[in-house]
C-alpha cells in the first residue's frame, strides 16, 4: 500500500468511520462518494462501535504475497451491529473455535510490512468478544 493511500484510509482502518447516508439512513462502510443503497450523495460521519458477529468465515492455508507469515489465518465476513458487512482477519482464536453468530470486537493489530525495514500497517482485525470475568 503507498503511503498516501495508507494516510487518506486510516480513519476507516483504525477506527471503523463510516459514513450514514442523509437521504435513506443507512450505514455506509467503506465510504463512499455515492449510497449504494438510494444514490443519494450527502452523508455524514459516524463511528461505528466495532462489535458485530461472524456471519462467515474460512481457514487461510494458502496465503496471498506479504501475509505468508500469517498462515494459516481465519477470515470473516462480520455483520456489525450498525449493519453493513466487512471482510476482515480474525485474531485471538484458534480455527477450530470459530462458528457463524460467534460475537466479535474490533482491535487494531499489525496487517503487514513492506520489506524488512518498510512501513508497517496496521489495521483492523476481529476477535472474540472478552466475556467479563464471572
């Protein structure tokens, strides 16, 4: 990822910003100039809480370029609570822990690096959510 590109998305990776569309309501994630639900075009900001639930989800044993060191690593489709549905690593859980409704919170971890001595991006994954202690 360039380092601009890393500057203009690190609200959304960091942090969940979305965008809620001021004609129809609905959450807009990853933001976008155009609602992909009416196509109105004004939105406002919003922070999403980061919780959700595993809708989805597969065992990466075979890994694309810059995430070899990951395998095999889970991925998921998470419904969050304010709706939409995002594509993102779980973390924090072995695979054979994983089923569809497990509740999930973001947390911000390291997604790669370029080189040895390249920039480091981080970005949000999904584990467990922590159950308080009893």
């Amino acid at each position: 990822m360039s380092i601009p590109r890393n500057w203009r998305t690190r609200q959304q990776r960091y942090s969940l910003k979305a965008e809620v569309c001021n004609d129809c309501g609905k959450t807009i994630f990853p933001p976008r100039d155009v609602c992909p639900h009416c196509a109105g075009q004004k939105q406002s900001w919003t922070n999403l809480s980061g919780q959700g639930q595993v809708y989805s989800y597969t065992t990466m044993f075979s890994a694309p370029a810059a995430f070899e060191e990951y395998t095999p690593y889970t991925m998921a489709l998470v419904k969050l609570a304010e709706g939409p549905m995002i594509t993102a690593q779980l973390t924090d859980v072995d695979a054979e822990k994983v089923f569809i409704g497990m509740p999930v919170e973001m947390v911000t971890r390291k997604l790669s690096q370029e080189g040895n001595e390249g920039q480091i991006l981080y970005g949000y994954k999904f584990r467990p959510t922590l159950q308080p202690a009893a």
